[in-house]
C-alpha cells in the first residue's frame, strides 16, 4: 500500500515537472522575413500584416507577413517606437523635432502634448492615456486628458531612468526601457517605483519591450538577445538565433515578432 | 582699354569662383550604431548655425556636415553638441568640398 501511494507520489511530480518543461511553452525559431531596404525600429501587428517605423528613411510602413510594402507614409522626422490601437490608430513619436503624430483612416494629424519632451524615442496609448518615453530628459510623460505626470528622472538608481527607448501600459503599471541603464523599470500611474527587471542579465541597451498578459519581453539590442521574464523579474527564456540588433517585439498568439535593426528583418518565433 | 579691363575682371571672378570651396567637417564618434545614438547627435547638431548637409554614417561611426558659405562652426560648438547627445567626440577633421551650384547646396538631410 505504501509503495503504491509512494508511486502515485513519484509520478505527480514527474508530471508537473514533464509540464514545466514541455517543448510547447519555449518559444523556438521560426523564420525570418526579410524586409530589403527598411531598417526597422518600431512594430505594430495587425491581422494582414505589420506596421513599421523606418527612421533611416523617415517613413512609417504596411507590410504583409511576406515583407511586401502594402501602405507607406513619408516625410516623418525620424519616427521611432510606434504603438497601436483597438481602432487601428498608429501612434508616432517624431524623435528630431519633438512631435507626436496619429494615422488615422489614411490620414496624418498631430497630437497636442501639455509637456514637451526632448527626442520622444516610444508612444503607449490606452483609452486617454498617453505615455511617452522622453529619451534626453530620462522621464516618462503620462498624459491624461489634462493631467500631467512624470515618472523618472535622471539617473542610475531605483526610480532613475538613463536613455529611455521603450514604454508600455499594463494594467495599472507602467514598463519602460531603461536603455542605457540596462534593465526594464516598473512604475505605476502615480509615478512610484514598483520594481527592476533584468539587472543582473548583462543586458547591453534594453532597446524595445514588450508585456503581454503573463511574461515581459526585452530586446538586447548589442547582445543580440530577446529575454523572457514572468512578471517577477525571473529569467524564463533568453533568445538569440537570428537577432541582430533587435530594437523591438510583439507577441500575438502563439508567434513572436522582433525586429531586426541590424538585419532589416523580422524575426518569427512560435510555440 | 575698357575691354581688357573687362576681360580681366571676368578672368578674376572665374578663378575665383573656380577655388571657391567649403568646409566639410568630420566628426569620428563611438557608440553610433544604435539609431537613438545616431538621431540624438543629429538631433543636436541640426541647432547649430552654420550647419547644413548634416549626414550620418551609422556603420563608420561618423558625423558629417558642410559649413554654410561664409560661416564657420566652431570645434568648440562641436564638441559640446557631441557631448549634449552623450557621447566623447574622438576625431574632429576637415576636408575642402567645391561650392556645389543653388539646387544641390538647398539640399537638405
């Protein structure tokens, strides 16, 4: 009886274990869809493909999944990280000339900002919040309707921001790229520090990020890595097939998207 | 007489304008290949006057720009542009371009 129940045991936890390491949660490489001369920053997906910014050309682009120019907006001031709606808006910080701007049903308007950044480098927009990664004054703009608030400021240490390229709304936090600080910081809409993510992972600029409803995804733009983590900051998965320079990644599904700076391409991984 | 004058004077204003050139300045910086780098130090220099063809380099690591005709930008206006973007400027050098004609010296980054 005892060595039965002793089975049972055994085989329960080999059970778990067989499930915690199952092939089918690790992301593995896919393909690659190669872009030719767009020199990708930020992503948007959408059903029928992904939007692109394009600094080097100052463009934001349609593609399909096959790399194919479908729709092109010229004449940005270096768009960089781009964000996406429910109602298919695409949201672009113009980094030289300090300017956010909407497409919107084919067309181009600008967005009224109360508090002017210097080089916003990413835009998140939920409902009427907007957040904006203000890369030379190393904040985070939140802007609600007509209520400022600034998260960050200059610096090395919890709450301190040094080059931020990359932010996301979650809930009710806010993600953010601390670049050159290496490392993703947490806040929340109040401005408070809630905690570090990655630290201690010998990241080289954390280029782009991405949240989805269970992990935090972490482009390494000079260790040519995408990182995984739960959202208690612990490593899951590190990624490097096929990344040169990464600069930025979505997860739609049971598919990853990472941009491919240094590549101009788009990396696919599943699960 | 007149006529020699004249001829004279036409010679002068073609070796003139034959010699007339611009400044190209050259400015070698590290740590250029992440494009927030990049248009950060473009972001910069596009303030100073004087300044016009601002190119960058992302692979070489290098930062170039003609001088406006008839201005000089100073090393030191470039050096504390380099280092408002964040970054140590390594190498400041300068090259003679030819006064290119309207059309291409209008042309803008």
């Amino acid at each position: 009886m005892k060595y039965h129940a002793y089975n049972i045991i055994i085989s329960i936890v080999l059970l778990i274990l067989l499930i915690g390491c199952s092939p089918k949660l690790k992301w593995r490489f896919s393909k690659e869809i190669p872009l030719g001369e767009i020199s990708p920053i930020g992503i948007v997906y959408e059903d029928d493909g992904f939007w692109l910014s394009d600094a080097e050309r100052n463009r934001i682009l349609k593609v399909n999944f096959d790399g194919v120019i479908q729709e092109e907006y010229k004449g940005f001031h270096r768009p960089m990280h781009i964000s996406g709606d429910d109602s298919s808006k695409i949201y672009i910080p113009e980094f030289l000339i300090d300017n956010i701007k909407v497409i919107s049903k084919g067309r181009v308007k600008n967005i009224v900002l109360l508090e002017k950044p210097d080089a916003p480098a990413a835009i998140d927009v939920e409902n009427d919040l907007i957040a904006v990664a203000d890369f030379y004054n190393h904040r985070i703009i939140l802007q609600e309707n007509d209520t400022i608030t600034i998260l960050g400021t200059e610096g090395h240490g919890n709450g301190k921001l040094y080059y931020p390229t990359d932010v996301e709304i979650k809930g009710s936090l806010i993600y953010v790229a601390d670049a050159y600080n290496n490392r993703v910081q947490v806040f929340d809409k109040q401005g408070d520090f809630i905690r570090n993510i990655g630290e201690m992972d010998s990241i080289n600029v954390a280029s782009g990020i991405y949240v989805s409803n269970t992990h935090v995804y972490v482009t390494d733009f000079y260790g040519n890595r995408l990182l995984v983590y739960d959202f208690g900051g612990n490593l899951i998965q590190e990624l490097n097939e096929h990344l040169n320079k990464p600069t930025d990644v979505i997860v739609s599904e049971q598919s990853l998207y990472i941009t491919n700076y240094g590549g101009n391409t788009i990396v696919i991984y599943k699960r | 007489m007149k006529h020699i004058i004249y001829i004279i004077a036409i010679l002068l204003f073609s070796i003139t304008a034959a010699f007339a050139q611009q400044r190209q300045v050259n400015v070698r910086v590290d740590g250029l290949s992440c494009p927030f780098c990049a248009y950060g130090l473009e972001k910069k220099f596009i303030k100073i006057d004087g300044v016009e063809n601002l190119k960058i380099d992302v692979d070489k690591g290098i930062l170039t720009f003609t001088e406006k005709e008839g201005e000089t930008v100073s090393e030191e206006d470039i050096r504390k542009a380099v280092k408002q973007a964040g970054f140590t400027p390594r190498e400041i050098t300068y090259t003679k371009q030819p006064i290119k004609d309207e059309k291409d010296r209008n042309t803008k980054r």
